[in-house]
C-alpha cells in the first residue's frame, strides 16, 4: 500500500494538523507524553539532554576556577605577553602589561581538592560533581564573533546553532512541548542567530522566552494557558486556520518557514494542557525556591531561570540554555575595568547554579543531563591598558560541565603559569561541540546537513571527541 507524505496529505485534507492535535490529544492522559526521535542516535548516548549555562561576557578563569599563585607573587610587573586583541589588530606580539593578582582568595574544596576562589562558595560545595575543563580556546577577539562561534561553530557565516543541531540530530523528549527552549537571551552578539536554525529546517529553531535584562517573571509564553472554554468550537477554529495554512503549503511545498509556522500551530494546541503548568513555580515549596534564591533579591532573576530550566528538563526539553546577562553594550561579565564588578555576578548566580545541581541530583536528573557552564572566552591574567579591569583572552580560559557522562571531581588541561595561554589538553571549540554530542549519542562527523550543494555539519571540517573527560 502506498504512502502520503506528510504534505500531501495536508493538501488533500480540509481539516489540516487542527483535527489531528485534537484526536491525539483526546487519546492521551495528562503528563509527559514521549516522542520517538525524528532520527535516532548514532550510538548509546551518556546523557539525554542538556542545560548550558551562558556567562555571557567572559568571567575570568584566574578570579573563578583557574588558581595561578605566580599572579600574586608577580603582582604589579610588567611583563611581555602576546595579547590577542593587539595581534588581531596591529600583528604585533610579546607587548609590555602589567600582571594584576586576583582580588579573590583561592581554595581547595571536596574529596576531590579542586581550587575554586571565594567569588563561587555555593558552587565549590559541589565540585566532586564538576569536570573542569582548563585548556579551553576558541575564535574570536570581540564578543560578536566569539559569541556566535560558541553557539554555531563560526565567527560570520550564519550556521544553525547547537540546540538547533541537537534537536535536528535526537528530536523531542516530550512532544508537548518545544525540544530546545532558550530563557532570557540577548539579543546583542548575534542575537537570535545564536538560537537559529539557519539552513535546518525552520522547526528546529530556539524558542526564547523572556530576553535578557528583563524580569525573569517575563520568561513565560504570552497568550498561553489552560483554555476553559468550548473545546469543539476551538476545535473548529483551528481546523480552519490550518485548512487554510494547507492551501498555502501547496502553493509553497518548499517553504520551511511556513511549514515550521503550521508545526507551531498544533504545538501550541498541544502545549495548553502542559507549558502553563511547567512554567509556574508557584506549585513548588518554599524550601525550594528558597534554595534557588527566589527570595532575595540579588538572586531571584538567575534562580528563576535555573528552577524554570530543571523543570522544562524534568517535563522532557532536549536542549536549554539560560543565559547570565542583558542587553546593554557590555556585557554581564564583560569588566574591561572594575573588575570587582565580577563579585556582583558572581553573587547572582553562584547560589541558582548550586542549587540546580543539588536539584537535579536529588531527583535523579544529573546522570542523564549534562550541566554545560561557560562564556565565549576568559578573560587576561594583566591589567587592560594598564587599569582596574581584565581584557578579552581567547588563547585559554576554563569551562565545567556536570552529570551526563563526564568524569565528576575532574579536572583536565591547562594554562600557563599565568593562566593566558592553553598549554596541556588544549579543547578548541569545536572539540567541546564534538564532544557535547558525542556524550547525547551524536557523532559530530555524521550529524550533517546538505545545503548549498555541499554537506554542513556543527564542527565544519574541525573537531575532535575528548575521550579522557568521559567517564
């Protein structure tokens, strides 16, 4: 017996996706519902999904996770370092700056003795949890470049981003809701590229919720909610807009635009009877919002986002990001100056970020999601222009992840003595990609897309998978 796509059989049907959602959701009960995956993983994967923490700006790995004594004990030299903003824009190496100790005290924290300095003492209490990744560089000098090189392995060609690339590889969790959510993104850097689906189909894009500098209460879906009206009369509402909607897809079989557009509509037919609810904190306790800081000030924002992301992880989302930053033309971390500036972000999201992991540890989620904290680069061991602040440094600088697979209370690769220059277990980029799907199942190499006569992937032509980190 011969088969219809998809579209043609929305062309042949008056009644579109709206009597479909309809009858698929009279037959199901309420709570998660799980989606066979639109392509199945590559191999067995390590972990389901993924919550990426962006520290938009670039802390800096010798004030955070990065403890170099030789800072302390040099304080105040001038000494020659090759700074990548200067060779970027004059070719010229080895220049004269004055090395800047970190304000902050460094400790050994855990069973495990990994040094974390006292801008992050509810995180420290979880680093036999952390697999600390040191030797990271990247591409880029200004934040525009390296931010869109973070999400979409390239500094100025517009490719789809990493959630879009792990939604396209794996699919959903739950088909109730979006499979890669973004909360509080900014929309400097990039903007909505870094959360795009560029060249994949449209459906595989990012759905923001709430934007940077906004209230976290603001993250929610609009016009969204239990509907408590006449169902059948929705019913035919929506069959309408969608019988419409096919008409239109037969006049454009090719646009991924309009075809994600109709996607959208009986998602969203779907996600009343569940988002709503996932979005709300109200139902949790207090002793858990209290643990995520919602009742302070300085951390009710980031906590927000952290207690929205482990529920959408909990209700099935494959990919969230929650982003530390705003809109403005410095970004969060970004202390050119005034580096003690890095205190206040620090305060603002160390206990949010303790208290997700503490989370999803309790309820079982860290052994299948991976925990992915860090920034499009770190920042300079030697004071900028001879001041109070840390300039760009993308030649090394630290990341962490968490759960999923990597081995806990870890640490590989390294900077100088001065914490400037990768030097031992380099990770590029592309490398972390490389990995990061490797842990969901995906093999880097495989994960394509053909597109402009040429086949695309995330690492391009780049990218190796970091065995040692796997645990």
């Amino acid at each position: 017996m011969s088969s219809l796509s998809r579209r043609s059989w929305l062309q042949a049907s008056a009644c579109g996706f709206g009597a479909l959602a309809a009858h698929a959701l009279a037959a199901r009960t309420n709570g998660a519902v799980a989606a066979t995956p639109r392509h199945l993983a590559h191999h067995p994967p390590r972990a389901q999904r993924i919550i990426f923490l962006f520290m938009q700006g670039g802390p800096s790995q010798v004030d955070t996770f990065d403890h170099k004594p030789l800072l302390a004990r040099r304080d105040g030299e001038q000494m020659p370092f090759d700074d990548s903003r200067v060779i970027a824009n004059t070719g010229q190496r080895g220049t004269p700056q004055r090395v800047m100790q970190s304000p902050w005290t460094f400790r050994q924290h855990g069973d495990s003795g990994r040094w974390v300095s006292d801008l992050f003492p509810q995180t420290a209490r979880h680093v036999d949890d952390l697999c600390f990744l040191h030797g990271m560089q990247t591409e880029g000098v200004a934040h525009g470049p390296a931010t869109l090189f973070l999400h979409c392995g390239s500094t100025n060609q517009v490719r789809p981003s990493f959630g879009s690339w792990v939604t396209y590889g794996l699919g959903t969790e739950n088909e109730n809701l979006p499979a890669f959510v973004t909360l509080a993104p900014s929309a400097g850097n990039g903007g909505p590229r870094n959360y795009g689906a560029a060249f994949l189909p449209a459906r595989y894009q990012g759905t923001a919720l709430g934007r940077a500098g906004s209230p976290a209460s603001q993250a929610t879906l609009r016009n969204l909610g239990p509907y408590d009206g006449d169902l059948a009369r929705q019913r035919r509402q929506l069959d309408l807009i969608q019988a419409l909607n096919a008409e239109q897809l037969a006049a454009a079989p090719s646009n991924s635009a309009f075809d994600a557009l109709v996607d959208s509509y009986e998602l969203a037919w779907r996600m009343q009877t569940q988002v709503p609810d996932v979005l709300n904190l109200a139902g949790e306790t207090a002793a858990t919002q209290s643990a995520y800081g919602l009742d302070h000030p300085a951390t009710e924002q980031f906590g927000r986002l952290c207690l929205m992301a482990r529920r959408l992880c909990e209700a099935g989302t494959r990919f969230i990001q929650v982003t530390y930053g705003d809109n403005t033309a410095n970004p969060a971390w970004d202390q050119h100056s005034n580096l003690s500036k890095h205190a206040d972000h620090a305060r603002a999201c160390d206990q949010p970020i303790a208290a997700l992991l503490a989370d999803l540890g309790q309820r079982g989620l860290l052994d299948d999601t991976l925990v992915w904290w860090g920034a499009e680069f770190g920042r300079t061991p030697y004071a900028e222009k001879n001041g109070t602040g840390r300039d760009h440094n993308p030649q090394g600088f630290t990341t962490w992840l968490a759960g999923g697979g990597v081995k806990p209370g870890f640490a590989y690769g390294a900077t100088d003595e001065f914490g400037h220059r990768a030097v031992d277990g380099k990770i590029h980029m592309h490398d972390l990609h490389a990995t990061l799907l490797d842990l969901l199942g995906l093999d880097h190499e495989r994960l394509t897309f053909r597109h402009a006569g040429r086949d695309f992937r995330l690492t391009d032509v780049h990218g190796r998978v970091i065995d040692a980190i796997v645990d």
